[in-house]
C-alpha cells in the first residue's frame, strides 16, 4: 500500500510541472503549468461545493501543490482529502502524502462518514487511474469491515476489559521480551500445509494462534502464540491443542481485550500491550502501544516484531537484509481452492463435533470461503 507515495518524482521546468516514474527516464508527464494552476483551483473548488452539498467528502487523487490548496475557498476544506502520491511544494500536515498519514485517515473514520472519489486527469494518462481508483475503494471497504467489527464488538470488548483490567496491568511490558530474531512468522491460512517440514526444522517460530493446534499436532512448538480476538473462539485455539502440556513451554503475547480465560492459562511467560481501543487509551497504564495497521493479527505480530527489534540496540535491523526479518508462513490473504485455514484448526475441530449430515466441515469452510477475498 505505501508503494504508492514511492512511484513518482517531480520535477519543474519552464514554468511546467512535471512527474516521472522513479525508474524512468526523460518520460514526462506535464501535471500543472504556471497558467493552469487558476482553472485547477476553480475545477476543485467546484468539486468541492458539489461534495458539501451532498454532505460528502471529497477524496481528491492529485499531486499536491501549494497554490492550489491556499488558494481553495476556506469553507470548503473540511469537505477535502487530499492525497498526494507525489509533492511539487512542501506540504500541509492535513495533506496525506505518506504511508502513516493514510493509515492515520482510515483508522479515523466513522460510521457517519460518506465519501467521493476523484482523482487528477494526470493518472489517467499514465494509465494509473483506475489502479488508484481501486485501491482506494479497498481500503474504505476495509474501514467499514472495521466499523462493523467495532460495532459488534463493542460490548465484549467492555466486558472483557472490566475482567482482564486486574489481571492485565500486572503483565510485563513487551519491549521486555528478549528473544532473538524469530526464523518464521506463521499465521492460519491454508498454504501452512506445505511448510511443515520445513518449520520442523526451527526451533524460533512465532505463530498466530489460530495456527497452535496443528503445529503441536506436528510436535511443533513454538516461542512466541500472538493472541488478539475477544471472542470464545480465540479460546478454543488453546483448549483444542493437541498436547496441553506444551503450554507452559510457550510464551504468550496476549492483547487487553482478549477473551478473559486465556489469562489464567499456565504460559512460561506472558507479555502484552496497549492499542488504540478508547478502553485502553482511557485507562492508567504504561505498556508500550502496538499501531495494528490491519486490524488483525498478523498486524499485531508484525507491528510488535518492528518494534521489539527496532527498539533493542544490540540488534540493527537493515531493511535489505533478508536475513533480518523472518519468512512470513500463511499469511494468504484469502481461501486457496475454498479452505480458509490450516488443517487441524480449532475451526476443523468444532464442526467435526458439530457434524451431521446436512452440515459437513466441507460445507461450512466452503461458504466461509466466500468471506475471504484475495489483497
């Protein structure tokens, strides 16, 4: 995603603003002029006014210029988002030209919002408009999954907070985890199945939980079990473990609101963190905050792993250094051939109890597969 605020340069020439792409070369494409610059901040400002009237926001794809923005009508702005792939001028903080401001606009979002999506004639000449375009329908998809999420999660995430707080605030902070670097980051999709002998090979692995059976099942145990979902479900990830014994040789990274059970679980260690939950933000604590981009667990791995290691001195990670960050095992981001998870999950277990004849583990994980669309 932030591959886009990475594809252009700019650059000015005889009164013409012009972008390129990073490995091109002497391939211009002319965006605004001296004289043009007028018409531009009239063509927005229209956007704009035809926007406020329908009580929307305007999602406007364009390179940033500063003339253009001073020069908006002053009323209309808080009708605009501004997003910028590529600067001719220095931009305003409201001005969403980098990975952590785009994250930041749709972390923001409400259920009241609407919005509209234009975006500059030049990505249509480039042949990147309906890239664009698309992109920017993803994620607003993916803000309103959130939302919904949100929505029905509210009053367990209350719940589970009112019992975990006691627990919680006496866990050690995890930038105190001291492990060394993990070899693999392992999440619950399909494509697991393929990798297990190979992860037989490493005793460093990090695994979502949803992952924990079928890799104990395989005697398989790994250092670290991420935890993030609030639901019983999240539970049953521990209770249907192959060898229940294996638990106190793991150590669990278990998030404030998680399902309140998994904090009497007789791990070797347990570290946690805070979020951005209003729960959490409100409360007195100290624990480090974990940014989770993509509101799932492998961005809670993900974010923790940058930021352990990042923050631990003996180790400087180089980001072209292959050898610095672990294989990424399972993270598919959709169904493969309608299985949607590893085989032997906690979800295969609980519909081959549930089994009849008219509802088969087959058929359950085929309309699951449904839900689960490809990034």
């Amino acid at each position: 995603m932030d591959e886009i605020f990475n594809l252009f340069k700019s650059k000015t020439e005889n009164d013409n603003y012009l972008i390129d792409f990073l490995d091109a070369k002497n391939v211009n494409y002319k965006v605004y002029s001296q004289r043009s610059l007028l018409r531009e901040i009239n063509t927005l400002n229209s956007k704009l006014k035809k926007s406020k009237k329908e009580n929307k926001t305007l999602i406007w794809i364009a390179p940033f210029h500063e003339k253009i923005f001073f020069s908006l009508d002053k009323d209309l702005l808080k009708s605009l988002k501004w997003i910028s792939p590529i600067n001719f001028t220095s931009s305003k903080k409201d001005i969403i030209d980098n990975i952590d401001k785009l994250n930041f606009f749709l972390r923001e979002i409400n259920r009241k919002d609407s919005f509209s999506i234009e975006l500059h004639v030049c990505f249509k000449t480039i042949g990147f408009q309906e890239t664009f375009q698309n992109l920017m329908i993803c994620l607003l998809k993916s803000s309103a999954v959130r939302l919904k999420t949100i929505a029905h999660f509210s009053t367990l995430w209350q719940n589970n907070f009112k019992h975990n707080l006691n627990k919680w605030i006496l866990l050690p902070d995890i930038l105190r985890m001291d492990f060394p670097l993990p070899d693999f980051l392992v999440l619950g999709g399909p494509s697991v199945d393929k990798s297990i002998n190979k992860l037989k090979q490493n005793v460093n692995i990090w695994c979502a939980d949803t992952a924990l059976p079928a890799l104990l099942h395989y005697n398989i145990i790994p250092k670290c079990v991420f935890t993030l979902d609030a639901g019983h479900g999240s539970y049953e990830h521990f209770i249907t473990a192959i060898d229940k014994n294996k638990i106190p040789e793991m150590t669990v990274i278990i998030d404030p609101l998680s399902f309140p059970a998994l904090f009497d679980l007789e791990f070797k260690k347990k570290f946690t963190c805070a979020n951005s939950n209003p729960l959490i933000q409100q409360s007195k604590n100290n624990f480090t905050v974990i940014e989770n981009s993509t509101d799932d667990v492998f961005g809670f791995m993900d974010s923790a792993f940058n930021l352990i290691y990042k923050n631990n001195a003996e180790i400087k990670l180089n980001p072209l250094d292959i050898r610095n960050h672990p294989e990424i095992i399972g993270h598919d981001g959709g169904h493969i051939k309608r299985a949607t998870h590893l085989r032997g999950s906690a979800y295969h277990r609980r519909q081959y109890m549930r089994n009849t004849r008219l509802a088969t583990p087959e058929l359950y994980f085929y309309r699951l597969s449904f839900r689960y669309t490809r990034n």
